[in-house]
C-alpha cells in the first residue's frame, strides 16, 4: 500500500518530463449578447436589454500539454461597449479563464473549462452609476482552437452564472433609480501569439 504514492508520483514525474509548455499574448474581439437595464422614475419606468455589445481582450496565456491534453489559464482585460438608447454603456473586467483541452485532429484542438470574472469599471456618457455591486462572477466557457506554428486562433463562447449588476443614480442629471446587469454572455474570436 505504501508503494501506490511512489508510483503516482513516478508516473506523474515521467508524464510531466514529456510535457511541454508555452506561454505568450493573446488578444481578439469580443460580441457580448448579454445585458438588460431598468431605469425608473417618479412618472415612468423603462426596462430593455443591452444592444450591440462589442468589445475586445489582450492578456498573456501559458500552456502545459500532456500527450493529446493540456491545461491553459488565460489572464486578459476586456471591455466591451452597448448601447441603450443612444446611451452608450462600458463595462472594463478582468477575466480568467483556465481551459482543458483535448487534442483532435492535428492542428484542432477542443476546450473548455471554468472562467471568473472581475469587474472594474462602468461608465456611460448620460447614465451616472454607482459602483458595481457583484463585482465577481463565476462562468463556464467551451470552443474550439486551430494552431498554426506560434499562431493560435480560437472560437469559444462564455457565459457568466450570476449577475454583475449596478445601480443607477441619475440620466442626464436627473436623479433616476434601477439598475444594470453586465453578465457576461458572449462569443470570443481569439488570436495567440507564442513566445517560446
């Protein structure tokens, strides 16, 4: 019994001395279809979603590749613009994203895995609104990733599990109440860059 651990550990050991790892940038477009708003008064009450929410990312990312597997956290910024009535709503985060990965056909690669989300900043140019307060959401990502030499492009969709939502104080300067949810539900179209 006392052996098993030693084994593990050797196995483990001689698996990891056949890995390979990689680190590099990493950026590309972000199309976010998530989003409503409520903004209400005295005399009226508006609700609708968030449209035309586009953005982009950069980051770095690092790769540890087992045979036909691999592990791949991601650190990036993104921000992402919508719009509301001619009002333009950006929200900045940080996202994290830690992708297992299967091997497929040569250069094809499928993912998925955990992504936490870190909310920075909301801002727009009529609505003022206070701080945001969810400001970490917990999603689940999955997608695809074609690597060509140092080149890596990947397709994937993320979707946030709870809401990051904030609350608005004023439109145009008049005090308002409601409020806005950025959770995050979105397709990426990624670009990767490897240094080693």
């Amino acid at each position: 019994m006392k052996s098993s651990p030693i084994l593990f550990l050797l196995v483990f050991s001689i698996q990891l001395s056949f890995s390979q790892f990689e680190y590099g940038f990493k950026g590309g477009l972000n199309f976010d279809s998530s989003g409503d708003i409520v903004v209400f008064a005295d005399q009226f009450e508006k609700k609708g979603t968030l449209d035309g929410k586009s953005g982009y990312h950069l980051g770095v990312y690092t790769e540890v590749d087992f045979l036909f597997l691999y592990l791949r956290p991601e650190l990036q910024f993104t921000k992402v613009s919508s719009q509301f009535e001619n009002q333009s709503i950006n929200t900045s985060r940080i996202e994290l994203p830690v992708s297992f990965g299967l091997k497929m056909l040569g250069p094809v690669s499928w993912f998925m895995g955990p992504t936490a989300f870190f909310s920075i900043s909301q801002d727009s140019n009529e609505l003022t609104i206070d701080k945001i307060q969810n400001k970490i959401s917990l999603g689940l990502h999955l997608g695809a990733r074609l690597k060509l030499g140092p080149l890596g492009v990947d397709l994937r969709y993320e979707k946030g599990l709870s809401p990051m939502e904030s609350k608005l104080l004023s439109q145009a300067g008049v005090p308002v109440g409601g409020h806005i949810n950025t959770q995050p539900n979105q397709f990426t179209l990624g670009l990767s860059f490897k240094l080693n």
